[in-house]
C-alpha cells in the first residue's frame, strides 16, 4: 500500500500555475496455461512520481521512477522549469482555468497479495475440468489476470485524494473444426472489480458460464454464413456497449472534438433516435458500482456523470479542467493516466447506453429476417464514427424466431447515421471491463448497453 508522503510537498509548488502530483504504482500478476501447459507465470510492479504544472495555456510535465524526498522535489522543479519553457516559446497567455471544489477522498479499499501458486492452481483445476468434459477441442487457452492500479494525488487546488483501483478476470479460449475444417472459436470473459481472491473463491463458480460458452461454440461449429448488405439486427449488450465506446464515446471526448471530430458541430443537435440516451458514469450506475469507479481524476476534480447523449440529441462531452473551461462546461472529471509515468488526458470511465422498455422476445419477434449479434472480440472506429467490429457470436433470426448460429463476420457503419435507425431498446443492462481503451496509453474502461434493434451492414463471408 502507498504511503502518502508527497502532501508536504505542496509549499514547493509553483506560485501563479496549477499543480498535481501524483505518486502511483501499478501491479499485475497472472498465468496462462495453453492446452493444460503453464506458458506463462509473471507478477510484474512499476511505481514512481510524476508531476504536471499548468501555466498560460501550456503544461510542464516530469516524472520519476523512485519516490524519496530528493526525487519529488526534481520532478515538481523540473516540471515547473518545463512549463516556463513551454509559456516562452508558445505564448498562448491564457489565464488560469474555472476553479473546482477542494477537499480530501479516500476509498478506504484494502487489497490483498495471494501467492502464485494459487492462480496456477485454480489454472489447473480449470483446465482438468475442461479436458476431463469435453473430447472435442482443438485448443484450449486458460488465463488468469489480476492488475491493481493505487495513486496518492496532491493539487494545488481540487482534491486531494488517495484510491486504488483492483480488478481480476479468468479469460478462457476455445477452439474447434467445422466438418470442412475451418477453426471456429469462442473467448469467455469473466470477472471484473476487485482482487482476485475476492472474485474467485471457487472454480466449480465458473463452470456454468464454461458450459454455456461451450455449447454457443458448438452451434458455432454447425454455423451458417451471414448474408452481406444492410440488415435489420439486434445488438446484444456486449455489442451496444462496444458502439457506446468506440464509435460515440470517442467522438465526444473533448480534446477529440478540439481536433475536428464529428461532434465538433453537432452539440445540441439530434444525432440518434430519441430513444436513444448514453451516458459516461463516473462510478455508480442504477445505485450499484460502476465496473470501473473514478470518484476522484487525476488532476483532482470529483469526478461527475458526463451525460453525452439525451433522447437523440447530443448534449456534452467529456472534459478535462482545461477543455471545460474552453467550451464552457462544467469539468467531468475525466482525465486520467494508465502510468506514473504518463500525463493525464481526457479518457472515458464507463460509458454506456441507457436501457429502454422493450422485452427482447419481443424484439426477436419483432424481426423477419435479421440477426442477433451476441458478441465481438475487436472493434475500431475513427473520429468521423464510422465504425467496424468483428461479430464473433450471432444466430440468423427468422420469422421472430432465433435460427443457426453464424460464423464470423462484421458489422461496419456510422455511428450517428446508426443510431437514428434505432426503433427498440431492451429494459436489461449488460457491462464489460475486461478489455483496455488504446487511446494513446492503454486505461481500463467499462462500458455497457441493453439490446437494441437497429439496422446495420453485415459483410457476410
């Protein structure tokens, strides 16, 4: 656990600038086993001290990988120096921006550090119960992951505040032939907030979502190609929350939008149906945790709800203390860092479309000829919203009735001309955090959605 000694710093920090320092470790540890052998067995940490000055418009930034006394009094004079530099050679000559409350945040969360040899064993008895069950795979892939990221911040105005963020997760990978030999797979995810012990005190726990993934990949195995062309599909949850990401959240991220993305001119405009509502969480949705909780960003702003999307129209980005004052919003509290190592910048925390009323029988039924698209193992997107994911689950819907699995395949379109499309949203919620965002460093992200019926290309074979 870190100990807050940069607090007593803060008489050091520049005069007529704003502030931060931030000491942070990250922690990961994790095996694989790959058809029943342990390939990979690592535990890595890296820690240190960054801090970043603000002035006129520019920002200083340095960091170090050691955390005494001597090393953060460089950092803060370096980071100090830098920006100086910065201001003489730009001379933007911007004032400082809109203050945030102050005050003190803490989590409380404690971690625990369980040996090695228990994630090889819970591996292993995974593992046997996957070989023991079915004779029919190809290959079979195990991992286990947990990563912990804990930072103490110290501003020159905002919060002060100490947090830590665990997460674990079991990721298993199976694989097997069709009759004309082609390798069909299926990934099963499972785990989310917290350490690992916390998460998994059983691996019988799991079976039940290994059995359920398996019998998808035998569906999958008897597949059918899809159709290409412009088609009428429900988007499971897993789906609508990679949408909600990549191809929307991104777009309105503010330094995004600074740089010409496709919101830049569309504020307060309807870029989707009304039945459509998408929100970035800070750290609590429907009263429960959100799957990656930001209470407090990393330049000290209690972090807010940024809602992007109301009923079709959109309404806001996500911002930093910055870019905020520039548009003349409130600040959301969005920027973070993945290392100590790295500058804050504008990143999403768990964004998500909001549930509607629909029942999803009702909106299989509803469907003559479509899809139902279950789940992806990749997306892209750029700042225009054009989008394209990888369907790697999705059963043919015929009549209102679910039909046969289909093989791989895309789904590709944009983003804002999509959602207008959108005529159903299922009442259920589905999240996912398993993955990480790449803009620029890698970040844990949550992101979230209900099924909706909407109409999108399907590449077909």
């Amino acid at each position: 656990m870190l100990t807050d000694n940069i607090t007593k710093f803060k008489s050091h920090f520049p005069l007529s600038s704003s502030a931060e320092l931030r000491l942070q470790t990250n922690r990961t540890k994790g095996v694989t086993f790959v058809a029943g052998n342990l390939t990979a067995n690592s535990r890595s940490e890296t820690s240190g001290v960054s801090s970043r000055v603000y002035r006129n418009g520019v920002y200083g930034f340095a960091s170090a990988a050691s955390a005494d006394d001597e090393a953060i009094l460089k950092v803060l004079k370096t980071a100090g120096e830098n920006a100086v530099f910065m201001d003489n050679k730009v001379n933007r000559n911007k004032g400082m921006f809109a203050p945030v409350p102050a005050g003190s945040f803490s989590d409380g969360v404690e971690i625990s550090d369980i040996p090695q040899k228990e994630f090889i064993e819970f591996g292993k008895q995974i593992d046997s119960y996957i070989t023991n069950k079915y004779k029919n795979l190809s290959s079979r892939i195990i991992s286990l992951r947990e990563e912990c990221i804990e930072k103490v911040i110290t501003t020159s105005d905002g919060y002060n505040a100490r947090f830590i963020l665990p997460r674990s997760y079991v990721y298993v990978f199976l694989s097997t032939a069709t009759n004309a030999g082609v390798t069909v797979e299926l990934f099963a995810p499972t785990g989310g907030y917290g350490t690992f012990d916390k998460n998994f005190d059983d691996p019988a726990k799991l079976y039940p979502v290994i059995d359920e993934y398996y019998d998808r990949l035998m569906q999958k195995r008897e597949g059918v190609y899809a159709d290409a062309g412009l088609k009428m599909v429900i988007l499971g949850g897993d789906l609508s929350g990679m949408l909600a990401h990549e191809a929307v959240g991104h777009t309105v991220e503010g330094d995004l939008v600074l740089n010409g993305s496709v919101a830049k001119h569309n504020l307060g405009k309807q870029v989707a149906s009304e039945l459509v509502s998408l929100v970035d969480f800070a750290h609590t949705y429907n009263g429960d945790m959100a799957p990656i909780p930001v209470y407090v960003d990393d330049e000290g702003t209690l972090a807010k709800d940024a809602v992007l999307i109301d009923k079709g129209i959109l309404t806001g980005y996500m911002t930093n203390r910055e870019l905020a004052s520039h548009f003349g919003m409130v600040p959301t509290g969005n920027a973070r860092a993945f290392l100590f190592s790295d500058e804050p910048i504008i990143r999403m925390r768990n964004t998500a479309i909001l549930p509607g009323k629909d029942k999803l029988e009702d909106m299989i039924a509803s469907v003559d000829d479509g899809y139902y698209l279950l789940s992806t193992m990749n997306g892209q997107a750029d700042t225009t919203g054009e989008f394209m994911f990888g369907i790697t689950m999705g059963y043919e819907i015929k009549n209102g009735k679910l039909g046969k699995a289909i093989l791989d395949t895309t789904i590709s379109g944009v983003a804002f001309e999509m959602l207008k499309t959108v005529d159903m949203v299922s009442d259920g919620m589905t999240w996912s955090s398993f993955g990480y965002c790449g803009k620029k460093q890698p970040m844990p992200v949550g992101m979230g959605g209900p099924a909706v019926r909407c109409k999108v290309m399907i590449g077909g074979r």
